[in-house]
C-alpha cells in the first residue's frame, strides 16, 4: 500500500509471520554474489564511453570490487556506437556468450529510437523480437539478465522532448519483455524522469546528466552507476513488500475480515505479486503497539513494485482497507540470507 505514515518501525520486528517464505522461489530470492562472477555490460555508445576512465561500467566495477573484495568478480565492457538490437544480436556471441558471462547487463534502445529520424531506426516488432531473442540466448548458456529500459533523448521533463512519446512505447516493450522472461527490469527511463522532474528546474534540454540528451556527463555516469550496482547487487533476489496494519477501535471483526480477504485477492488480480502471504501478531513481548496484521508480498524487482502500486486492482484495495486503518507501517527490502 502506498502509505506515508513511517513510524514506530519496532513493531516489524517482533511480528513472527514467517517473513522469509520457503517457496519455489526461495533459491533463486537468496543467490548472493559468487566467487568469479563475470558481468558484462552490453550496450551502444553509452556503454562503450561508460567502459572509459569515469565512466558508469569503470564506476560500478571499482564499487562491485571494493564492495566484494574476495570474490574476484569481473566486469567487462561491451558498448560499440551506433548500435541497436538487431546488432547487439548479431555479435551476441562473438562479444558476450563467448566470456563464459554469468551476469548480462543489457543497456539498449536509444538508437532504435533515435536512428528513426534517419530511417534507421528498429520498428517496434523487431525490438521485441530481438530482445527476447537475446535474453533466451543468454538465459540459455546459464548467465542471470538485466534488461534497462532506454534512458533518455532530451533532458526535458515535461515530455516535450521530440521523442518523449516514442522512446516511452520502446520503454515499455522493454518492461513487458523482462516480465516474461523473468528478468530483472532495471527503468532508468522511469529512473531518469522522476529526477530531471525535481532537478531540472529549467527544463533545460541538456547538461544536467548529458552532453548533448544522450550521452552521460559525469553526473550521468556516476548516477546510472550507482543504480547499475544496486541492480547487480540484488539479481536473483525477491523484494519483500511488507505491510503491517493497526485497525481502528470500531472496526468490526467481519470488516477486518474484508481487508485480508481483499488483499490476499490481489495475487489473483495482479501478476507481478510473485508470492504473498499473511498472519496476525502473536507475540510474547508485547512490543507491537497495536499493530495486529501484517501481511508480505514478494516482488522479482522494484520495477514490479512500483507498477504494482498505482495498480487499479491495489487501489480499490486501498478504497477498501484506508478508511478502516489507524496506522499503517510498510517495509521493503531485499532478501538476504
């Protein structure tokens, strides 16, 4: 539920709901970092700079490595110019499954976009189709996916930019294509809007991330490096999305009742809830500050949470649920073992 209220977070501690669901995804939720990962970064010319002294894969690769010290983890560039999706499928081989990969990074979609103010640009079936094509080829040699969503052509945060529109329809093939094969979905188009909104008070067309709309500046760099680590860093984990609610005095047992029966309904109604599951506080040291339910869902990624949010079925649920709710405290993370 999208609440604001953050307070008394120690009653989340002593809720014995059995957070850590043992389940046929439990495996893939738990996977740390392994001892001589090789992630590739696979991409156009934002990677192919990014490989570069200041650039986002140099950036991630220090922090990968000083925050993994024993693990030997490798990181390899692989960003040529120019490149679309039918390239990055041509060289697929040549440039990625050839490095034994057990990470592939996929950061494409620019100039699919971009290249069609030339005629050169890749029709939307085509960029689907390659996709998939190439996340089936790198899941089928053993090596885990991310897929990005395209970032940006023009720093403007109204949508004015002259391909706001199309670059958001390539964005979101990228978006349904990571759901189906269950990758994780990084959106730095998501990602990159919601910052511009609050930094680029001008509304300036460029120089805030970019040098020219598209290729990263330091700022740039340094910001899709930071959420490339955070991307590498919780591959093959679930996000837990953990909701504990205090009811108000007058609220019926039976209504209580139509606020778990309703929100154990959105698994049904919502595909990108991966598991979900509910109790109510039996605790012993009396430590919950009349918080009686809580309830945990799990998510492949914060993509999915943050689509499953502004859900229409998650807002009739909170129709339902607000007006019976005195308190309300919402805890995510990633599961760790």
């Amino acid at each position: 539920m999208a609440f604001n209220l953050r307070t008394l977070f120690p009653a989340f501690l002593v809720l014995s709901t059995g957070l850590l669901m043992h389940n046929k995804f439990a495996a893939a939720a738990d996977k740390p970092l392994e001892k001589g990962e090789r992630v590739v970064f696979l991409g156009d010319s934002i990677t192919e700079a990014g490989a570069g002294p200041g650039g986002y894969v140099t950036i991630a690769k220090e922090a990968i490595t000083k925050a993994h010290p024993d693990l030997g983890i490798e990181v390899i560039g692989a960003g040529i110019s120019g490149n679309r999706v039918p390239d990055l499928e041509a060289r697929l081989e040549r440039d990625v499954l050839s490095k034994k990969p057990t990470l592939v990074v996929i950061y494409i979609g620019i100039n699919d976009v971009w290249h069609s103010l030339n005629g050169r640009g890749t029709s939307k079936a085509d960029f689907e189709q390659g996709l998939r094509r190439i996340i089936n080829q790198i899941q089928g040699a053993g090596s885990r996916v991310v897929l990005c969503t395209p970032s940006m052509i023009g720093e403007k945060h109204d949508g004015s930019n002259p391909l706001d529109a199309m670059l958001e329809e390539y964005s979101q093939i990228s978006r349904s294509v990571a759901f189906d094969t269950k990758v994780r979905l990084l959106d730095l188009r998501k990602q990159f809007v919601a910052h511009l909104k609050t930094a680029n008070k001008d509304n300036a067309e460029k120089n805030l991330l970019t040098t020219d709309g598209v290729h990263l500046n330091a700022a740039g760099n340094r910001f899709v490096a930071e959420r490339m680590v955070e991307a590498v860093a919780t591959t093959g984990k679930l996000l837990r999305h953990v909701v504990l609610f205090k009811f108000k005095h007058e609220v019926t047992p039976e209504q209580v009742q139509e606020v778990v029966t309703a929100f154990g309904s959105l698994k049904g109604k919502i595909s990108l809830i991966e598991d979900f599951e509910w109790g109510t506080d039996v605790s012993v040291e009396n430590l919950a500050a009349g918080y009686t339910h809580c309830f945990c869902g799990s998510f492949r990624d914060a993509a999915s949470r943050d689509a499953y949010l502004p859900h229409p079925a998650h807002q009739e649920f909170v129709k339902i649920a607000g007006p019976r709710i005195d308190k309300v405290l919402v805890v995510d993370y990633f599961a760790n073992r």
